[in-house]
C-alpha cells in the first residue's frame, strides 16, 4: 500500500513536486485507511495531503546533502510505471 513512499532525499535529480505529492497521499491513505475518496472524505483527505506535500518540500530543503543517494528509487521515475500512467491518460483521453 505505500510503494510511493520511498526515500526522497538526495535524489538526483531532486525530488519533483508530483513525488512529493505521490508520498504525501499514499502516507495520508495509510494513516486513514481511505482508498476511496467519497463526499465525505474528500476535502479532509486533499487538504492533509497538500499540507503534508508543502510540510515534506519544507523539510527536504532544510535537510543537509546525503551522502549516497537512496538505494530504491522512487515508482514515479520506474519505466514500468511510467508506461501504467501512460497507458491509464491514453484510455481517459478515449473515453
């Protein structure tokens, strides 16, 4: 269930505002239990992960250089799922 939260710091190139975003929601999805967003639930999740994602850019910028980059790297930057997102957009487009 959280495969997007992965070690953003020392990144390179840094880490982009959409992997930020990606951690920030999958950490709000674990910690809530929310996979489907409702009427409900909508503007509570949104707003914890948009404050989360301006909390997590704050501290990657306060943060020292790492010394060796991350061992994984991030599933937004993994050719596999670039081709899911890809594929996904194209079949939205058609519809």
């Amino acid at each position: 269930m959280c495969r997007n939260i992965t070690t953003l710091r020392g990144l390179e190139p840094a880490a982009t505002p959409e992997e930020i975003e990606a951690a920030a929601r999958q950490y709000v999805r674990k910690v809530t239990g929310v996979q489907t967003l409702s009427d409900a639930t909508r503007e509570p999740f949104e707003a914890a992960v948009a404050e989360i994602t301006e909390i997590t850019e704050r501290l990657l910028s306060a943060l020292p250089a790492r010394r060796q980059p991350p061992p994984t790297v991030p599933p937004l930057r993994r050719p596999e799922v670039q081709a899911r997102i890809a594929a996904k957009a194209a079949k939205t487009q058609a519809s």
